[in-house]
C-alpha cells in the first residue's frame, strides 16, 4: 500500500463536503477594527447555512428581548454583535466539516466534532479567565487544533491498523505512530490544512506545534498554552474521546508555568462542561451532532 504524502491528504481532504473555506476570511473581518456589520453580513449570506443558524439565533429567547422578532440577515448580525457572531459561525462553518463520517479511527458518530468543540470552549474559558489569549482567537484555535486527524482518517484509513498496532506495542502518543508509519503527523497536515484555507499565522503555528514547548515565537505561544490546556480538560471530561483520545504527548511543567496547574483546571470543569452542555445538550457524550 502506497502512502500518500501530506499534499495528497490535503487535496482529498478538501474535497470533503462543507469545507470551512468561508471561515478565515469571518476571521479576518472580525480582526480588522475597521470592518462594519455589512462586511460581516456579506460573508454570513455566502452560506444558506450560516445565514439560516443566524436569524435563528438573533430570533432565539436569549436574544429576542420582549420577544421582538427579526426578519432581515442585517439586523440579526447588528442584534447578535460580532463576538457571537464569531462563535456561531466558527460552530457551523467548522462543525459541520468535522462531523463528516469517516474510517480509520474506531469514533463513534460525531465524536471527533464533539471532542473538537468541547476543546474550544474550554480554550475559550481558560483564555477568559486568565486574560492571556484572546478568547475568540482561543475558541477557533481549539476548534480546528486537529482537524489533520480527520483528514488522515479520510485519506489513509488502511494504514491504521499498523498506527493502532504501533501504538499497542510501544505505548506511544498516537502521533507518534503516525510519524513512524506515515513520515508525518496530524500536526503537519493540520498546519498545511489551515495553510490552504489561508488561515492567519498564529492559528497555523498552534495547531503545528503539539505539545505546545517554551521556545515557541511569542505571537503564537500564549495561545497554543490555552488550546494545550483545553485540550486536556477536554479528555478530562471525557466528550468524543475515542482511542486515540488519551494518548498524546502533555506539557504539564509548561502549563504549570503559565498558571494552569492540577488545582486551576479542576476548578475548570464544572463552568466548561457547563458551556459544552448548552452546545451539544444530551449529545455530550454521545450521539450524532447536527449543525
């Protein structure tokens, strides 16, 4: 069996239905301080989807005060503001890539989105309460930290038995049987996958690095620090951790040293899986996810 190399993984990956491509330029808009409620509503209508999930938030109890409703694209952006916005759409453009079926990894239906999102919001949290990372910036980050899991899943299912053998055997981080048989690792093709997306630098240089390490620029390294943290408080509660769940490499004198210690992410939990709830309600832990 021929292995394909990381470009192949991404050209067939990108094929896959509902490709987030809309998302960086969102990121872009929401960046740029000059950039108005048109501009983002011009990229909303792009997508039916995203449109549609926009006016029914803008219409939902939480944000329809006195039951007002609205019925124009516009006035849902100007009454959602930018920063739900931001989170609403990052769920529905990138969620819905991710929860496409695929082989390879022994997931249970939308465990690999359930997991991503529930690493999202826990990097949001953390980057909330410690105010060293930009939330939004956090939130996106942890939402696609490994999305080259899913296109290795997609691209390269007949070589995970030997992964998975790999990793029996040797009792190693799961990416690093990927490099042992593949010559690279979901790291790698994540990275060139926001690369094609053209995603901004610091996203590309979180999702490059894992685990996070001490010499990492200084524009990339508080919120690789946040996204490696949620990623763990992600496993630690247990949502879409198949088998390749547990095993990956962790920083924990880095996380230590940014604050982020046994006792803080304890107390993480509770507030996280309290937020993951009001996102995937019964479907937590299992079940399939729908956007």
């Amino acid at each position: 069996m021929s292995i394909p190399t990381i470009d192949q993984v991404c050209e067939k990956a990108q094929r896959l239905p509902c490709s987030p491509v809309l998302m960086p330029k969102l990121v872009r808009i929401l960046e740029d301080v000059n950039s108005s409620s048109d501009d983002i509503e011009d990229i909303i209508r792009m997508d039916t989807a995203l449109a549609g999930s926009t006016l029914r938030l803008a219409n939902s109890a939480y944000f329809s005060a006195g039951g007002q409703r609205v019925d124009s694209l516009h006035e849902a952006v100007l009454r959602l503001g930018s920063r739900e916005i931001y989170r609403m759409a990052a769920l529905s453009l990138a969620g819905r890539w991710m929860n496409t079926p695929v082989g390879g990894f022994l997931w249970e239906q939308s465990d690999f989105c359930r997991r991503s999102i529930v690493a999202a919001v826990s990097a949001e949290y953390l980057a909330v309460s410690s105010n060293r990372a930009d939330p939004a910036a956090a939130y996106t980050a942890g939402l696609l930290h490994e999305i080259g899991k899913l296109a290795i899943a997609y691209a390269c299912e007949e070589h995970f038995p030997a992964i998975r053998k790999l990793c029996e055997e040797k009792r190693c981080a799961w990416s690093s049987a990927e490099r042992e048989v593949l010559g690279y690792d979901n790291c790698q093709v994540s990275a060139a996958m926001l690369q094609r997306w053209n995603f901004p630098a610091s996203l590309i240089g979180v999702v490059e690095v894992q685990p996070p390490t001490a010499d990492m620029p200084a524009n990339v390294l508080p919120l690789a620090v946040h996204v490696h943290a949620g990623k763990y408080l992600a496993a630690s509660l247990g949502a879409g951790v198949a088998e390749d769940g547990f095993l990956f490499d962790f920083n924990s004198d880095l996380l230590i040293e940014w604050g982020f210690t046994p006792e803080v992410l304890e107390a993480a939990l509770p507030p996280v899986l309290e937020k993951a709830s009001k996102i995937l309600g019964e479907k937590l832990l299992h079940g399939a996810v729908s956007f």
